[in-house]
C-alpha cells in the first residue's frame, strides 16, 4: 500500500520521469542542507526563532543576537549606526529584525545568519517605526524631517513618504507609531497635537484620518487587542484615548487634571507608553511628572481606579505576560532602581537595586524571567520573576533596548 500512496511509491514514479525525480530529490537535499547550517555566523545547529532577540549595543552602532533559553550570546551584528534611541520590530516568523537609528537608518538583520540583509538611510532623525499586521510594510517614524516613511518588508524598497504637516501647516515630529488590525497605523504628531490613522491597504497611496489629540502628545500605544489607542500628552495632564471600532474613530480626553492643584516636578525622562502594562482589565500607565503609576480601568471609560506611589519617575511601566505583576524602572537620579507591583494588591512587593542606568525591561515569552539593560555597568541582568534572584549576567557594550521575536505576535510591539 505504501508503493501506491507515498510520494516515493509507483504513483509518484508515474507522474515524474526520471531526470525529474532526481532533480527533486537534489532539490530536497539541498533544502535540508540549508536549514541544517541556517545559523551561519552562529555555528551549524539547526534552531527556532521563538526564543531569541536583540541587546541594543548603543555606543558601539551594534546588536547582540541572544536567546532566553539558555540566557546566552549566540553572535553581534555590527554597522548599524546611530543605535542611541534605537528600537526594533520583528518580522512575522520572527527571523528577521528591523533596527531603527536615530541617525535614520533603518536595517533589516537576519537573525538566524546573524547579518544585515538590507540597509537604508531614510531620514535624517529617527526614534522607531511599525511592521504591519501581515508583515508585509514596515514604517518609520520621524523626527527630521518629521513624518513617517513605508517600505517594502522584504526589500526596503520605499513605498510611501507621508510628511507630518498637521492642520496649522506645521512639520511636526512624529511619535507613537503602532500597527492596528486592517494593515493600519496610529500615530500621534508633537508639535501639531494630532493623532493620525493610516490605512495603508494600498501602500504607495495611504489614507489619513486626522484627529485632535491635545497639547503634544509625546508617545503612543495600542492596547494588545487593538482596539484602544492611547497618547499619552505632554503640554498637559491627561491622555487622549481613540476608540479604534468606532467609525468613524474620535479621540477624548481621559485621565485629565490627575495632578490639578499641584505643583509638576521637573521631567528628567520622558515616560514611555510603548512599555506600558495592560494587567487586571486594567490600564498602569506612568505619570508626566510625578512619582507614581495611575490605574485606569478600561471598561469603566477609562476612569483613574488607582495610584501606587513608588520611589521615582517611572519609565517603563512593563506587566509580566500573566498581568500578576508590573515592573517599574525610572529616571535620574532613580535609574538604579527597579520596582515591583503587585497587580492583586496594588502594592510594591520588591524594590531591586540592580546596577547604575537600568534603561530597559524586557520578559520572557511567558514571563518567567526578566531581561534588565545596565547601560552605565556595561552588562545585561536578568532576574526570577517568582523569586527575584538573579540568574545570569551578560556582559554589553552600553546596552538600552532589549526586543525578544515574541513582539512579532502582539499589536502596537
């Protein structure tokens, strides 16, 4: 019976000659070739994407490829630039990492060869950029000249060049560029105080939405379902909340005057949404400002629930992927520092002081670790989550960011 329903039993023989069959068979071999020595600079073992990612080596214009599995450097991957507010997204199958620099570079880095594949200068001040839903266009956004650029994933040939004018006629830089379902983007526009919907079904010619956002939104999200984006404002307290299944989509205000009648410290770092926490139904965001995290609950209109006061100004506010805990990492004179909450008790359960300039957080797929940059001690720690010990060190050339291949699978990452 085997003879008669295998690809290499009599039915197969029937419908390929000979020479064929042996160009097959070659054909094969040499896929299996390729995918046993796929790792190129990174030896000859035959490996997954799923847990690997990219250090930030901000000074040196490099990144480490590193895997969670066993906590260790498999390669790094030099020439890319100006990486001092770099950030990364990742292709679909998560093999391939899309390094945004601030001098404007975009690269395209294979992972499993450990080499830039693609690399273009495509602006003169850069700050990240987006990978649409099917992962067919990455975009990047702006800061000089300000306005946001899309391109072709596979080969960065460029697609579209949308210049951020808003309404009073101003360039402005752009933030908080995220990709939303429908192969569309959000972003907000500092200067002029307004977010933008891109539907870029048809790349070469996107269409705008242009909504009014407030004084200088400064960054931005999308919550993991895709439904709600959020810019976070920087000329005044509150956020502008954007319900994306409305149609048509209208922005409010939400969160506003959460530090009426007193007085705003000075701002040493501006918070980051992007690494905000969604835990509990509910919202952690970082207060402009202030030393504390605001709760807001998303299915009461985004009502303040909450505030936990912590030891500084937060950065990130980052929840672990089962929402039980956030973690909080700060500005000067606080970057040494990192904190715990407890999401179920709202508590601060741990206070960490593991090294000089922590810049950034980043968990595990399913959040049993944590990754840690110390920028000033020139090493990576990554710590238990259960247990908050530490479990390994790796040693990088001033690190910041920290993207694990997970981002590939979630909205606005």
């Amino acid at each position: 019976m085997a003879d008669r329903t295998t690809p290499g039993g009599r039915a197969a023989r029937r419908r390929f000659p000979g020479p064929l069959r042996l160009a097959a068979a070659l054909a094969l071999a040499a896929g299996l070739s390729g995918l046993s020595g796929c790792m190129g600079g990174m030896g000859e073992t035959t490996r997954g994407t799923g847990d690997l990612g990219v250090v930030i080596e901000r000074a040196a214009g490099r990144v480490q490829v590193v895997e969670t599995t066993g906590m260790t450097r498999l390669a790094t991957v030099a020439g890319l630039g100006d990486l001092s507010h770099a950030s990364v997204v990742f292709s679909r199958d998560g093999r391939y990492a899309y390094v945004f620099g601030r001098d404007g570079g975009l690269s395209r880095v294979d992972l499993l060869r450990a080499r830039v594949t693609h690399r273009v200068m495509q602006a003169g001040n850069s700050i990240g950029g987006a990978i649409l839903q099917d992962g067919s266009v990455v975009a990047a956004q702006n800061y000089a000249p300000g306005g946001i650029r899309l391109f072709d994933a596979a080969t960065l040939e460029p697609l579209a060049d949308i210049p951020a004018i808003g309404r009073d006629g101003r360039r402005s830089k752009v933030v908080g560029l995220a990709d939303l379902p429908g192969r569309r983007l959000a972003a907000s526009l500092f200067e002029s105080g307004e977010i933008w919907i891109i539907d870029a079904a048809d790349p070469r010619h996107p269409r705008i939405t242009r909504l009014d956002a407030g004084r200088e939104p400064y960054d931005g999200l999308v919550t993991p379902d895709g439904r709600w984006y959020v810019a976070g404002l920087f000329g005044e307290d509150g956020l502008a909340l954007v319900d994306l299944w409305q149609d048509p989509p209208a922005s409010r205000k939400v969160l506003a005057g959460y530090g009426r009648g007193e007085t705003r410290l000075p701002v040493y770092k501006m918070p980051h949404l992007r690494g905000w926490a969604m835990a509990q139904g509910e919202a952690w965001l970082p207060a402009v400002g202030r030393h504390e995290v605001l709760v807001a609950d998303a299915a009461r209109g985004w009502r303040e629930s909450g505030r936990v006061a912590l030891a500084g100004q937060p950065v990130f506010v980052m929840a672990r992927p089962d929402g039980r805990q956030v973690w909080v990492n700060f500005a000067f004179p606080d970057n040494d520092t990192v904190q715990v909450i407890d999401t179920a008790t709202r508590q601060v359960v741990r206070t960490l002081k593991p090294c000089r300039g922590v810049l950034h957080m980043e968990f595990t797929p399913k959040g049993e670790a944590v990754w840690l940059s110390c920028r000033d001690e020139d090493r990576v720690e990554v710590y238990d989550t259960a247990s908050f010990a530490r479990l390994a060190t790796l040693p990088a050339d001033n690190p910041s960011g920290i993207f694990f291949t997970v981002r590939a699978q979630r909205f606005g990452m």
